[in-house]
C-alpha cells in the first residue's frame, strides 16, 4: 500500500497547485490584462468616487430619478437572524422569486406594482422582477413610460428628458444578441448632470 500512496499524494500536490493555483492566478492575470473593468465588476465613478456597477442594478426610490426593474432578492431580518425579508438590489443573495406564471402571490405583486404605477398598460419589466433580481437595466418602453413622471419631479420639459433616454438606448450586442436597453445607472447619473 506504501508504494501507491506516494505516487497519490505527489499527485493530489501537483494538481492542487495546478488547478487551485496556478490556474486561477493565469486566469485572473488574463482578465486583469485585457478587461480590467469588466474583471473588477464594471465600476461606475463619479469624480473619482465609485457610485455603482454598469452591471448591477440599484434600488431608485425618488421620483426624480429613472426606476429599474423591481428585485425579488431576500436578505436576513435584522430582528430575527434565521428569518428572511426583501432586500432588494442585494448583491449577496442574487435570485428571484420562484414564483411561476400560475401563481397567485405573483398575481397579486403585479397588480400591486401595476396599480403604484398609475395603472393601464405598464411595459412589462415595470411590473415583474428579474431572474437575477440584480438587472441593471430596463427596456427603451420601460425607461419612456417614466418620463412625465421625472419630468414633473425635477421640472423638466419632458421632451429634453425623452431626448435624454433616446441617447441612453443601447442595441442588441453585436447587432443581434438580446434586446435594446436603458441602463438606469447611466441614465440617472446623465440626469444629474442636467443639474450642474
């Protein structure tokens, strides 16, 4: 048994360091080299001082401001450790809610957020959550739908703000893959700049 246990165990360490080291380290080091931003979670500075993630959503409350997707994530009750309460936008715990189409309590979020929006026809991503619960982005319908509503708020013409979002829309990656978007992060920082 003695023979096969040095070869085993000379093995277990070179492919641990292999695998658990060298690995991981060339890999960082690529990531680092050619997307530096993208390996560091796309910050979003603002006079030298990081706001937020290009690729993680942010919870927008204020009616002067653009509103992302609602987030489903879940985070532990402050009150009671070993219980759960919304937490949304919160980047440890990415998920959604698990409720399916024939679900009722979903029903009733969407009626709910459909209702707070004033009613009507409300683009889609307005009233449901994301997979991820983490999307920083919304559609181009989502981002026009809440124009009067900035618009009041900050005392805007609401065609500068429109104009403001049409600059903001981003196409299909590559031409083809996914859909256009909005970045809210983007958008709301370009309507802070409006103030200055």
């Amino acid at each position: 048994m003695i023979p096969h246990l040095r070869p085993a165990l000379v093995l277990l360490a070179l492919f641990t360091l292999l695998t658990g080291l060298a690995y991981p380290l060339a890999i960082t080091g690529l990531a680092q080299a050619a997307f530096p931003s993208a390996a560091n979670g796309s910050p979003v500075t603002v006079e030298g001082r990081v706001v937020g993630s290009a690729l993680v959503g942010q919870a927008f409350a204020a009616e002067r401001y653009f509103h992302g997707r609602p987030s489903a994530t879940m985070g532990p009750d402050p009150n009671q450790p070993s219980a759960s309460v919304a937490s949304p936008y919160n980047g440890a715990s990415s998920a959604g809610s698990n409720l399916g189409p024939s679900s009722a309590a979903l029903a009733d979020e969407v009626r709910t957020r459909v209702a707070a929006l004033g009613g009507g026809p409300v683009p889609a991503d307005l009233a449901t959550a994301s997979a991820s619960g983490l999307d920083p982005d919304i559609s181009p319908a989502a981002a026009l739908f809440q124009v009067a509503r900035v618009a009041k708020a900050r005392g805007l013409d609401e065609a500068l703000v429109r104009g403001l979002v049409a600059r903001h829309i981003m196409g299909r990656t590559f031409g083809l893959l996914g859909e256009p978007r909005v970045n809210v992060l983007a958008l709301n920082l370009a309507l802070d700049g409006l103030d200055h």
